[in-house]
C-alpha cells in the first residue's frame, strides 16, 4: 500500500511538473498588442458594441496571446480617419463602414451598400461564395489592408424626415445627412443637398435645423440616438442602403507578421462577429421599432411610389456611371449586378413568395 501510495504521488508530482512547465512557457510567451481604431461612439449599440465583442473575442480565441484593445471615434483618430490609420499602421484594425471611403476609393461603396443592391443575406453569399471578397481583397491591397465582414444592419430605414414626403418635389432644397457616394449623389440629382457628418454629430444637427432629414441605420440605433426627439416622421423602406455591411480592416503588414494560427484566429473571428451582429439587428430592430411607435408616438410612413420610382431611375443611372468610369471598378459591377439577378431569380420564389404569402 505505502509502495503504490508513492508511486501514486511521484506520478502526480510528475504530471503537475509537466503541467506547470506548460504554463509557464505560455505565460513566458510575448503577448502581442494591437490596436483597433473605430468609427462609431464608445459602446454605442450593435456599433460600438460589436467593435468590442470582435476584439473580446480574438482575445479570448488565442488564449491571451493576442490582446486587441478599442479606441473608440476621437479616442485615438476622428471617425473618417479610420482608413489612412489602419493604412499608416498607427492601429491595427479598424472597424467601420465601407461607406466611408467613397473618398479613397469609390468602389468601396460596393461592400458598404448599393442603393437597390443586394440585402444582408444576399451580400454575404456573394462575399463568401459569389468572389466579392476576392474583388474586395484586391480593392483593398494598393492601401496596404486586408477587408473583413463583421457584420450587417440588414435592410435599413430610409430615414427620420422634418416634413411629409409626398412627391419627388418635397426632396428639393432638403439638407439630407447621407452616408455615401451613391446615396447622397442620388438625392442630389433629386434637388436635394446631401451632408456628410459623423454619427455622434447627427442629433444636434438635426435638432438645430442643420440638417432636414437624416439616415443612420435602423430603429434599434436610431432609438439609441434619440432622433424621435429631432423629427417626426419615420420613413421607410431604406432603398438607399439594403444591405450594409460593417467591415473590420487590418493593416496587412501586422496581419502576416502574426503566427499562422493567430492569422487564422483573427480572421475566425471576423466570421464570427458577422454573423454575431447581423442576428442582433435583427432581433433588436424589431423590439425597437415598437418601442418608437407604442412609446414615443412615432409616425412611420412608406416613401411613396412614385419618389421610390424616381430614386430608382436615379440609382441605377448613378451606379452605371460609376462604374463606367473605371475598369476596375466594372469588374466589380459587372460581379455585383449578376449576382443580384441571379439572387433575385431565386428569392422572388422563395423569400418574397413566402413573405407574401405569410401576409395573407
């Protein structure tokens, strides 16, 4: 008995050497620190938060190894400096909109959301299995960057309105808040006057009558905001952006100079925080929806036919234009609008049969 109780204890002894050695060469391990620059306002929700869940998540996924921490906008870098940051390797990653960047490049807009474009469900399947991320990719590597999905609003709201939209006439002279090219050059052609400002500037704007009329995203974030509290009416459906895409991008030099398995893990997680966000706008829109109707007595309001007629027209005359000015920018198009009609193909006899036929 004292022989096995010893040879028991030795053993133990051994494993619990072993196993301490183990710690200790990956306690030993240098931790690598990045940064992770955003565009949005400190835990702002599904924004701000889903910067923090992709970055809790890298951390938790290499065991430690790589520590991401998020500077939230003007922590480190304004919202629209996010691109030339990552660019320069003053951070990381960032995590923004490629909406952002008609500037820098303006195929970019792609990726963000086109205006009558493909929806969350449909852009993702062309990202993943249609070679939009191939096309994004190549985009993105003249910067010195590597593109991520990390997430999407979905079909968004076409925006909070200070008057009634009752014609394509009501549009001429409104100071419209718009994200985006595409989008902001179709109210132009429309008599309006697009305005480009940051998230955290958009209420005060609209509340001191800078701005008419402004488009964010959807009721979850746009409860967040408080918009109710600047206009009153509420109109739908977001024509402008029906897909939009949140991106994580990465600096591609700190990307390669990772271990392989680290390289993977950043990557897993951007798949993961895609599918993360785009669940949570989904479920929390609804719920927010309600609470602006029921609560605060928001008037929600269908653009009418003849203004989402018109913009339409106007969308397709923009985008063709675009991309006939550049041949890069054809490739992607000719990419996109091929696979939205092959998208549409399908979905008018499954999604949209089966919406209809849940109406009934």
């Amino acid at each position: 008995m004292d022989r096995r109780k010893l040879l028991k204890t030795a053993g133990l002894a051994t494993v619990a050497a072993g196993t301490m050695g183990l710690s200790s060469q990956a306690s030993a391990e240098k931790v690598i620190k990045w940064k992770m620059v955003t565009a949005w306002p400190k835990n702002f929700p599904g924004l701000g938060t889903g910067a923090e869940f992709l970055a809790k998540t890298i951390n938790e996924m290499s065991g430690g190894r790589l520590d991401v921490k998020v500077y939230a906008a003007n922590e480190l870098v304004p919202p629209f400096e996010v691109f030339d940051a990552v660019s320069r390797g003053t951070a990381q990653m960032g995590h923004a909109s490629p909406l952002y960047w008609a500037g820098k490049s303006p195929a970019a807009q792609f990726f963000g959301g086109v205006p009558y474009g493909l929806t969350g469900q449909e852009i993702n399947a062309w990202l993943y299995y249609g070679g939009g991320m191939e096309l994004w990719q190549q985009l993105y590597k003249p910067f010195g960057l590597v593109p991520a999905a990390v997430g999407n609003s979905t079909v968004q709201m076409a925006g909070w309105f200070n008057k009634e939209i009752k014609s394509v006439d009501d549009l001429k002279g409104l100071k419209m808040r718009i994200a985006g090219y595409l989008g902001g050059e179709v109210y132009r052609r429309a008599g309006a006057t697009p305005v480009s400002i940051a998230g955290g500037e958009i209420f005060s704007s609209l509340k001191s009558g800078a701005i008419d009329a402004t488009e964010w995203i959807g009721p979850y974030n746009d409860l967040a905001f408080g918009f109710y509290k600047a206009a009153k009416y509420y109109y739908y459906p977001g024509w402008q952006e029906p897909g939009s895409t949140l991106e994580c991008i990465i600096n591609e030099k700190a990307l390669n100079e990772l271990p392989k398995d680290l390289q993977a893990i950043v990557l897993a997680a951007c798949r993961v925080s895609n599918e993360e966000l785009t669940a949570e706008y989904t479920a929390r829109d609804s719920a927010a929806l309600q609470t602006l109707v029921e609560k605060h007595g928001v008037q929600v309001k269908r653009l009418p036919d003849a203004v989402l007629a018109e913009f339409r027209r106007l969308s397709d005359e923009v985008v063709k234009e675009m991309a006939a000015k550049d041949k890069a920018i054809g490739k992607i198009y000719d990419s996109y609008v091929k696979f939205r009609a092959d998208a549409s193909a399908w979905h008018e006899i499954s999604e949209q049969a089966y919406y209809n036929a849940r109406a009934l």
